[in-house]
C-alpha cells in the first residue's frame, strides 16, 4: 500500500511539475518553445494519469484503472512528436527542412495506430503488487510497437538537436539547444525505462530522472542573470 501510494503522489506532483514548467513555457511566445511547451504538456497528461490509475487502484477502482492506463497509452505513444516538431522546426530556420517536415505526422499517425490495436486487443491480468497496479497487454506486439515508437525516435531526434547547433545565432541559442537535447534526452529515458520495466521499485530511478529533466529545461529556458550574463 505504501509503496503504491508512493508512486501515484510521485506521479501527481511531477504531473504538477511539469504544468509549471509548461505554464511558464507559454509566455515566451517563440515557435520552438511552442513543441517543447506541447512535450511537456503531454509529460503531464502521461503522470497525471499514471498518477490517478495508481490512487484508483489502491482504492479498489479497477475500472478506472483500466480506462486510465489505455489513455496513459496513448499519451504515451505520441511523446516523441513534439520532439519531432521542434527538430523539423530548427531546421526550417536553417532552410534544411524538406521531406523531414512529414515526420511530426508520421510518428502520430503510427503511435495513435498502435493505440488502437491495443485498445482492440484488450486487457488480460490485473494484479496489485508492492510498488502499485499493473496491467498485462493481450497484444504484445502492438504495446512493443506503442513503446518504442512513442520513444525511442524522440530519443533519437533529441541527439540529433545538438548538430544543428553550430548554426545557432547566438551563445543563448545554442544554451537552450543543448538544454532542450538534454531534457528530451532525460524525460525519454524515464518514459522508456518505467514503461519497460513494468511497476516496480525502478519507480525510484525514474521519477527523480524526470524530475531532472524538468530542472534543466526550466535553467535552459529560464537561465540565472549570471549565466544570461555570460552569454550575451
């Protein structure tokens, strides 16, 4: 019971944490910071729900549960397309985009395909363990196309930020450059590494990994006057 009440608080208050920082996100009015405003409000779609299904679970809601880990899902399937849009929208800057521009709607396209072939292919076991509720996914090939599209390809793009950033304007851009890789880079990592190892302890290496991740694209966004003064 503790440990699955540790994991829907911890879910709720990063679903909290990244609304601040999504929140924030807006006033800059800038349309790069508008796909990493998206990723993160989708970061806090994703644990808000986890964070919800947790706490219906521990209550005997199994119901809810169930509806709540097929949205997380979803959520979880797309989580790579603002990361696309953001790369696709740097190089437009540059005059590179091209073919490249269609991948923001390819990835939807596959994660929300995926989606529905979980959601047709139902829910089999339901088990409450030590470290919270967990679902078993009939189609198993369907959830393994899910996960790794929803992230894995984000990831990939989030490494490839960095290469463009030779062709920032100024120090400032390429700061945020490399934040934003960074933070992609971490929140994708922990997406990945929850969804893959299941409702475990693991909980307790990828919650702070988020958290992480938060931190630097608030300092990369949002940096202190000495560092805003060191790069002008």
């Amino acid at each position: 019971m503790i440990g699955n009440l540790l994991n829907g608080c911890s879910a709720l208050l990063l679903a909290a944490a990244t609304a601040v920082l999504a929140s924030r996100l807006v006033e800059l009015r800038d349309r790069l910071a508008d796909s990493v405003t998206v990723f993160w409000l989708l970061s806090t779609l994703l644990y808000g729900l986890i964070g919800l299904r947790q706490l219906a679970g521990s209550i005997g809601l199994p119901r809810i549960d169930r509806i709540l880990f097929l949205l997380a899902l979803v959520v979880q399937g797309v989580l790579s397309v603002p990361v696309a849009s953001y790369l696709v929208g740097l190089m437009s800057e540059n005059r590179s985009g091209g073919i490249a521009e269609r991948l923001p709607t390819l990835l939807l396209l596959v994660g929300v395909a995926a989606s529905v072939l979980v959601w047709q292919g139902g829910l089999g076991v339901y088990s409450l363990g030590v470290w919270g509720t967990s679902w078993f996914v009939n189609d198993r090939t369907a959830l393994g196309i899910l996960t790794l599209w929803g992230l894995i390809p984000g990831a990939v793009l989030a490494l490839a930020i960095p290469l463009l950033s030779f062709k920032a304007r100024s120090k400032m851009m390429m700061y945020r450059l490399a934040a934003c890789a960074i933070s992609f880079l971490l929140a994708l990592i922990a997406a990945y590494a929850e969804a893959t190892w299941g409702v475990t302890w693991f909980i307790l290496v990828t919650r702070p990994l988020l958290l992480a991740a938060v931190a630097v694209a608030w300092v990369g966004h949002f940096p202190p006057a000495d560092v805003r003064r060191s790069l002008h």
